[in-house]
DNA sequence: GTTTGTATAAGTGGATACAAAAATCCAGTG
DNA sequence: CACTGGATTTTTGTATCCACTTATACAAAC
C-alpha cells in the first residue's frame, strides 16, 4: 500500500511526471481499454500521490490522444475508430515520407548496417512469439526517422506511433506475425540505398499506407 | 478589480479553458515576446482565478508548441530558431499536402466560387494596411485543408499555423505584403481545378516551402 | 410497467495552504 | 573589484479543502 519506489516508473523529477509515464505505458500496453474512465484519486492512490499531478497527466495525455478529456465528466481512454486509425496511417505516411526523404544525406554504410540489425531483431521477436515484435517494428522506424536531425518531426511521429501502438499489438495477435514485413522493409532499404530521394519517400508513403487496411480489417469493434 | 465577463474571453465552460484562450491569443498577436517568463500568479490576477487552472493552461500551451515548461523552473514563451520555423514548413508542406489531395474529390464550383471570395478578402485587407492579412490568408488555407474532411489533419495542421502566426505578422510588417502572393494563390485554385489530385499536392508543397526562405529570411534574431 | 421526481452518492473544478526548490540579494573575503 | 557563501524572497510543486455538477438509486405517480 505504501509506495515504493515500484515497478515500471524510472527517474521522474516530478509526481506529474510520474503519474504521466505510469499511465502512458499502461495505455500503450492495453492495461485500461478504450471507453474506460480514469479516476483521479485511484490512480493517485495507486502510485502514491494526490490528485493534483494526476489531473496534469491527464491533460498531456489527452494533447497526445491517448485519453478524452470531456467538461466535468472527467477522462476516458481514447477509442480510434476505423476512420481514425486510417487517418493516422495516412499522416504518418506523409510525415515519415518527409523524414525519409530528409535522412538521404545521413544514409552510408554504416545506418544500411544498423538497419539490417534492426531488421534482423525484429525478424527474431516475431519468431519468438512474444508480443515484442511492435516495439521492435517501431524501433526500425525510428532509427530512420530520427536520421532526419528535425525535432518537431520525430515528435511528431513519435506522438503516432505512440497512440497506434495497442492496435498494432492487436492487430499482431491476429496475424502472428505480417507475413510479407520482412520483404517490405527489404524494399524500403533497397530504396534508401538508391540515393533517391523524392523515390524513397515515395516508397515509404506506400509501405506505411500499404499496413493501414490490414490493421483496420482486424481493428478493434469498440470506439466511441 | 473584480472579474467582469471582460473584452476578448468569450464563452468558456471552465476556468481553464479561459486562461487557455486568453494565453493563446495573447501569444498568437504578439502580447507575449519569446523568452518571456509567464508567472502563474500575476495572469491568474489578471483574469481573476487562481493559479491552478492558469497552470493547467500552461501545459496545453505546451503541447501546441507555444510555450516551454520545464521543471521548477516555470513557463517561457517558446522562441523558433530559423531551422524550427524552417521545419515547421517542410511539416506544414507535407501535411497540407495531403490535406489537398484528400480535399479533391470535394472540389466542384461552389467551392471554387468560396475560394475566389477568400482570395478577395485575402487581397483586401492586404490594401488596407491592417494586419490583418495574416489571419485572411490561415483562413484561405483552412478552407482548403477543411475538405479534407480528416479531423485529425485538421487539427495538426491549425496547431502548425498557430505557432507560426507571430512569426507571420512579423514577415508581414517587413514586406508590407507578399507581393507574389496572388499569383501564388491563382496558381493554387488552378491545380485544384486540374482534378489531379497527386498534381495539387505537389503545387501545395511547393507554395508552402517556397514562402518559408523569405519568413526565415526576416525571422526576428530573438530566439532560444 | 414505464415514467418522472427527488435524495444521495460520486466526482470534478477550483481555491487555498504548505513545503521544496530556485532565484536574488548582500555581506564578507581574497 | 570580482567572487563566494549563505540568508531572504520568490516561485514552483503538491496536498487538502470546499462548492458545484453529474450520475445513481429509489420512490411515487401516471
């Protein structure tokens, strides 16, 4: 009942901090699902603090879309829809594009040699069965994408992929494993390795548009 | 001293959502340089409340970009580098981009009539010397990005033109006005009118970053 | 049996109080 | 005269309290 130092939350300066680092990987790994309401005094309970910094979380998660925040009736976690999961493939497919396009000059041989551990990695996590295959898949991407040296853009998509992650967690469930993403990412490499620019990003654009309907054939019923 | 209804706070259901509006359109004109300190207490004064929800507005600030939050040490109104008010346009570009493409299908000739209206009043208040050429020419854009009918979209793109606003009013006083900015726009309905949708985002992304060199160009040195 | 009203509980928004941290000021020292 | 160290002041972070709103449960009326 006391509160430990605990499990999960790592060096946060502050309780607002704490309570937002708390909640956001326990909505990125589906522990509260979409349509359920958060209390402010359980969670403060829970971790061992008042409900002043919680409602501060509450409102950074909301500006990252991971929660509802409604007029007196207090803080649901975010459904997507369909529409709104396609929605979000078509903006990352246009902002990691851009990135894309961006990192060519960083491209040499020795981020194709990372990329290719990267990819390895994530070809073994798909084999092992865990759920650890999206968190490896998100990794390859942000290794490119953080190539492209823009803050605000890496943010930008960092904040995507973070709210699309429990669908692509369901959606693996599904699936097993994507059964062409080892091609798809080859494809993707091969294009970085050409050296053009406006094509790789082209390549990108698809790749990422390409995922989306899968993932929404297999979406989740409940939204709001 | 008391709190009247008072000049620019329309309706707000809460406490801080007025401090979010107030802060926000006092950032958007300029009332607030970058780099300044904002203290929770004195604007919580100013709009009589307290610090609580003034606080609560500073991170929704945050999240849009506008201002800095870090810890124990307060609230500073965010300053773009040139390079950050240049990334915001190779964002802005992108998304806008898309937002055209997916608006196509939308386009027919009451639309077009609507944007020749926005392109007057855009070029009116250009001649009158006001400043209010900025706001004329984010309600041009807007129009167009709106089509696209993609909330998501929408609201990124708004957040991008609000932070760049202040940097656009400060253009606009160096160059009284953008002198090719009809023809920029004519050249814009033209490729909507094409139907070619891959065609029209082409056209946006060019017009958008072709206008960010001469905004970085005259960007204010200040900065952080 | 459904509707409507009302009492009660639960929860939210906001103000105030208090503690901890940072910034500021100022005297003393090298 | 710049610099160091410490006391003072300011500001931030968190907890607690209160008022008001919304949800729930139960009862009376149609």
């Amino acid at each position: 009942m006391a509160m430990s130092p605990s499990s999960a939350d790592l060096k946060a300066s502050t309780a607002e901090e704490e309570a937002y680092l708390h909640l956001q990987s326990a909505l990125r790994c589906g522990r509260y699902k979409p349509g359920d309401r958060l209390i402010p005094e359980e969670i403060a309970n829970e971790i061992g603090m008042s409900r002043m910094p919680v409602r501060e979380a509450f409102r950074r998660l909301a500006s990252d879309g991971l929660v509802t925040l409604r007029p007196n009736r207090g803080c649901v976690v975010a459904g997507l829809t369909v529409d709104e999961i396609y929605e979000t493939f078509e903006i990352r497919s246009v902002l990691e594009g851009l990135a894309v396009r961006l990192a060519m000059p960083e491209m040499n041989a020795e981020t194709f040699e990372e990329l290719d551990l990267l990819l390895d990695r994530m070809e073994r996590s798909g084999q092992s069965g865990s759920s650890e295959w999206v968190p490896r898949h998100q990794e390859f991407h942000a290794y490119i994408y953080r190539l492209s040296g823009r803050p605000k853009l890496i943010r930008q998509i960092s904040a995507l992929h973070l709210v699309i992650e429990p669908y692509m967690r369901i959606w693996f469930d599904y699936v097993t494993k994507p059964l062409s993403a080892r091609q798809e990412h080859e494809n993707l490499i091969e294009a970085l390795k050409s050296g053009d620019a406006a094509h790789a990003e082209e390549v990108m654009r698809e790749h990422i548009l390409g995922t989306a309907p899968l993932l929404t054939e297999y979406a989740s019923p409940a939204r709001r």
